[in-house]
C-alpha cells in the first residue's frame, strides 16, 4: 500500500526537477567560465575537471526530459558536482575564495535530496572539505587563526542546520497538506483521490504478482430516515461509527473510503470476490448488532454492498465502482441488509 511518505516523493518531483535544471543550466555556464578562466591561469588539470562537468550537466539536462527515476538522475549528478569542488579545493592554483562554494553543498543537497540524503551527503562532503582545508593551510599562520576559522565553522554549520529545519518542516507541512486532501473530514478515512492513487499501485502489483484484488461498495440503508427523525448531528455520528467499524474490521494492507453521503468504498488487496464476501458479512453483522448510541436512545443500521473483482469486473478503477454499485443496487432492490456480487448474495439467513 502507497506511504504518504511515497506520494510526498511523487508531489516533490516537480519543484526537485525545476532545481535541477537551474543548477545544470548554472554548472554548464559556470563550468565553461573557468575552464576558460583556469586555461589562461595554466592550471590544467582543473581546467578540464570544469569543461567535464559543463559537458555532463548538458548531458543530465538532455537525460531527466521524461524520466520516471529523476532521483537516480540527482544522485549521478549531485555526486560529480561535489568531487570535482573538492578537486578545484585541493588544486594548488586555486584561491581560498574556492572554499566559498561549500556553502552551496547543504543548500543543494537539502533541495535535491531531502532531509536524510542531503544531510548525509552535506555532512561528508562538509566534512571532507573542512579536512582539505586543514591540510592545506595547516603552515601557514596566516590562514590558521581562530577568529576567521571559528567564523567559517560557525557559518557553514548554520546555513547546513537552517537547510535541514527547513527541509523538515517542509516536508512536515507537506504531509500535513496532504493528508488533509487525501482524507474525509468527517469520517478520518481516505477520500476518492486517494482511493484513486492507492488502486494504481495495487493494481500493477495485482498485474505483476498475479494475486487477486477486489473493491467492496457499501450504503447504509434508510440513511435518509436517521436524518430526519434524529436530526443530521445523530447522521454524522453514524457515519463515524460505520467508519470505526471498517476500520476494525479490516487490516493494514486494506484501504476503507468514504466516496461521498452514505457511501463508502473498501479496497481489498489479495483478496477474491469469495473472501470479500466473507469480510463484507463480517462488517454487515457488526453494523447490525452494535446500535449507534444517541442521547438516550439507540440508533439501528444495516447496510448492502456491492463485491467486483479486478479482470473478471473490470480492470479499472471506475469500471470496478461501476460494476460493484450495480450488484449494491441490486441488493437494495432485494430487501437491503445484504452483499451481492456475481458469485450471489450473501444475506443475513445465509450467514
């Protein structure tokens, strides 16, 4: 079943992709700058080093046009990016102003990366960076003094824990967001979007793995009567005690949806029509035997559903709700307070 951590991943792509075109635009430019800047200055070696790096970061820029891995493409590139700085650091031509460019390593990363990845990369590289300047200005008095080292080791450590705190609490708020815009605010269960990219996952793993997959359609019956003879408040209670139910009945890999009023979706991963029919009449017995308490009386429900199957109902996500609200319809037309699919219903005298 899809993470929220996952579908933050599929949500962050975009502005990722943005930040990576930016800085391959910047390295290609920046790169032909001082390889032509380090040729009239003979320092070779890093001259090239930089023309490699305009080179491969058209390159990527060619290669993450329509790619589904854009975090393979970050990590191949983002990787080069920080060797070749460590390169021109530890090249003896270069100026100290060179060692200014580690500052950008946190920001990138965090961008790129996220949270854990761009930590951990900004901490080796940082670190590596530190040590390359210790070794090469170990002898000379002039570098090694404890106001401007302390004011460098101060600098780099806050812009790496201002990007990490952001990065936290952009993800923190992300998820929170969309959480909201995945969940029904009155039940707490998952709403239509996010039925709808949780059934893509489970039905390529359905497709790759052979293991079957069943939607469950259900509607309380007589909603409308607890309405109006107790009011709307006593409503929304028993459309949280439905969602308490489902949420008992069911297990993890399960995903319980609210479509919308007194309907609910139930996608069963692994399961056949069979087995749903036997979690369906488990879920109808329990809404039928455990009233809804209301002020000083009790409130009784029943519901009917609808089972289809992946492949043998439909193979998509709209086709399988069809098909499993034709067999509801059916059910409320054959007395309600029953599950019917195409194997045939399963009422309360059959259980």
């Amino acid at each position: 079943m899809e993470s929220y951590r996952e579908s933050q991943k599929h949500l962050a792509r975009p502005y990722r992709k943005a930040v990576l075109k930016t800085l391959l635009i910047l390295t290609a430019i920046s790169g032909l700058l001082f390889f032509t800047l380090n040729i009239q200055r003979e320092n070779y070696p890093l001259a090239f080093a930089e023309l490699g790096m305009a080179c491969y970061s058209v390159f990527i820029f060619w290669a993450i046009g329509n790619t589904k891995h854009l975090e393979r493409w970050i990590l191949a590139f983002i990787l080069p990016f920080c060797l070749t700085m460590m390169f021109a650091l530890t090249s003896p031509r270069a100026t100290t102003t060179v060692f200014a460019w580690v500052l950008l390593i946190p920001i990138l990363s965090h961008l790129l990366m996220g949270r854990r990845l761009g930590l951990l990369v900004s901490a080796v590289f940082m670190g590596t960076a530190a040590a390359i300047f210790f070794f090469k200005y170990h002898d000379a008095p002039e570098m090694m003094q404890p106001l401007p080292i302390a004011n460098m080791g101060l600098m780099s450590l806050t812009i790496l824990a201002f990007s990490h705190i952001y990065e936290i609490t952009r993800e923190q708020s992300e998820s929170r967001l969309l959480k909201m815009a995945q969940t029904d605010a009155l039940t707490g269960l998952a709403n239509r979007a996010r039925l709808s990219d949780v059934f893509e996952q489970e039905r390529k793993r359905s497709l790759r793995n052979g293991t079957p997959l069943s939607m469950l359609v259900l509607d309380l019956d007589h909603f409308k009567q607890v309405n109006d003879q107790h009011g709307h408040e006593a409503g929304d209670l028993a459309l949280r005690h439905v969602a308490s139910t489902l949420r008992a009945s069911l297990r993890a890999t399960d995903l319980a949806t609210r479509l919308g009023g007194e309907e609910f979706a139930i996608l069963l991963t692994n399961t056949t029509a069979d087995q749903a029919h036997r979690v369906a009449d488990k879920i109808r017995n329990a809404i039928e035997s455990n009233p809804v308490p209301h002020q000083d009386q009790s409130i009784g429900l029943t519901i009917s559903g609808g089972i289809a199957q992946f492949g043998p109902d439909g193979g998509d996500l709209r086709s399988l709700i069809g098909r499993a609200d034709q067999y509801l319809y059916h059910a409320k037309d054959s007395g309600r307070n029953r599950i019917i699919s195409s194997d045939g219903a399963l009422t309360p005298c059959q259980a």
